[in-house]
C-alpha cells in the first residue's frame, strides 16, 4: 500500500482527475503487486505555472509513491511504463511529461491511526 500523492493540471475538470487518479491505482495493483482494496492516493492540482520540468511543455503529471521498501527494480520500471502509457493513451499527457518519485521505508514508518505503528508486531517494538 503506498500513499500516492498525483500533482495535476488544475484547468482539467473532474472527471478527468479521477481518471488519471484510477489510472495510477490500476497500476499500482497490477504492477506492484498491492492489494485491491489499499487505496491512499492525494490528489493535487496546480496551476501550470507551479508545475516546472525543467522546459517541458504542455500538461504534466507528477507522481510521488512512498513505499515500503522491497519491490524489484523490474516491478518499478514496469509501473513507470505502464503509466506513462495509460497517461497518454488515456488522458493525453506525452510521456515526457511524467514525473514519477518513489520513496521507500520500512514497517516502523507507517501509522495508520490510533498512535500505533499497524505493520509491527507488539513483540517487535523495543521497550524503553
């Protein structure tokens, strides 16, 4: 389950941002192996002029997946070219206009409510 946060193009309308949001969960899932049912995705858009990629033009996504660690290599690169292609086939954005970060950590950075960390065993928390 990463948190996926999408930086998008403010001017395009809703419907449109759901698609590209659908998009990206569609291949998290089939790509990096998640499960179905974990979505945590913030969808973000920005007026074109607080989007800079260097001097690419036209509409660009930009996507930022915190992780935990332990995909392959060959399973990210499958997902960076999975989307760059559904974002184009799909919702017209050149491939050269996304942008994908990924950062990864481990079962201790994660909580997922309640002041508790939901990946650790009791047993693996060190007592102070």
């Amino acid at each position: 389950m990463p948190l996926v946060t999408i930086r998008l193009p403010d001017h395009r309308p809703l419907p449109w941002r759901r698609k590209v949001a659908d998009l990206v969960n569609a291949a998290v899932i089939e790509t990096l192996d998640f499960p179905a049912d974990d979505r945590y995705q913030l969808l973000q858009p920005l007026p074109a002029e607080d989007m800079e990629l260097q001097q690419r033009n036209g509409d660009a996504v930009i996507l930022q997946l915190t992780m935990r660690a332990g995909r392959s290599a060959e399973a990210k690169r499958a997902f960076y070219r999975r989307i760059a292609d559904d974002l184009w086939q799909q919702a017209g954005i050149q491939p050269a206009n996304v942008m994908i970060v990924i950062t990864e950590n481990h079962d201790a950075d994660w909580s997922f409510g309640d002041g508790e960390a939901q990946f650790l065993a009791s047993a693996d928390i060190p007592e102070d």
